[in-house]
C-alpha cells in the first residue's frame, strides 16, 4: 500500500473526475484509492457511494465527500470481524476528520454547506462543492498517511 503522496496529484485526481461524471462521494474514494494504490478496492466501494451526494440523494444530509472520506478511513482502519477493537481508532480518526470538516466549513451536513445555493446545477455550488472535495480528500488522506505511518514506526 502506497504511503506517500503526491497531494497536488491526489488533489488533481479528484477534481478531475468530479468535474467529468463522479460526484462528491465517489471522486474521494477514487482519488484515494488510486492513490494509495488500493488495488484491491474495487470498483464496487464507488459504487455503494453513488447515494451519498447531495446529502444522501438529495435529502440534504451528510455530505458525500465527507461520506467518501470516512468510507475510506474505514477500508485502512474499519474492523472486518465482530468485536474486533480496532473499531474504537477508527471511530476517533473518523471524529478527528469530521471535526476538520467542521470546522473549515462550519457543518459536515450538506443542507447546511450548500443552503446558499437554491439550484445544485449552479457554477458557484459546484465550485464550493468543488473545494469541499479537495479538502476531504486531502484530509483523509494525512490521517491515512500518518496513522500508517504510525503503525510502521511502531512495527520498526
């Protein structure tokens, strides 16, 4: 698993998709994967993302970069077993990024982030949603790269 980033490249890649058919969700999770070089992670995580823009469909909920983001901490750091403990890091490394989302933008609830932005085709929304992806992305991706890093020191 690739450990360190380019982060203008990872930032690159996410934009680019999210400005050619990927929305919010599934633009970090690809950024992410294919930067981390998770070839493992199939085409399927982007896929069960696919419900998260616009605050789940639309409703106006928790934002899909902010959704894809934790997908992510959760494949590096989620248990895969019942009762496996390590639930507990990954549950704190997911408040640590919402809290930086929260407190960049002010919520993690889309409603909330884009309520300025009556009509979700406008040029001004996708830019503000534009610059929540690259936050997401980037922020995910420095709690992945040190808590990996983290984990290697320790192994050492």
């Amino acid at each position: 698993m690739e450990q360190k980033i380019d982060y203008a490249q990872l930032q690159a890649d996410a934009l680019d998709v999210f400005h050619h058919g990927f929305a919010c969700s599934e633009s970090v999770i690809y950024a992410l994967r294919k930067n981390f070089g998770w070839t493992n992670l199939s085409d399927d995580a982007i896929a069960m993302s696919t419900g998260f823009p616009w605050g789940l469909g639309g409703a106006g909920c928790l934002c899909g970069a902010v959704a894809g983001g934790t997908m992510c901490i959760g494949y590096v750091f989620g248990r895969r077993t019942q009762g496996d403990p390590c639930a507990n890091k990954c549950h704190k490394l997911t408040c640590e990024f919402a809290e930086a989302v929260r407190k960049r933008f002010g919520a993690t609830c889309c409603g909330k982030l884009i309520q300025e932005f009556p009509n979700r085709e406008m040029e001004s929304r996708k830019a503000k949603c534009a610059d929540i992806v690259s936050f997401c992305v980037e922020t995910a991706a420095h709690i992945i790269e040190r808590e990996l890093g983290n984990q290697e020191q320790r192994r050492a």
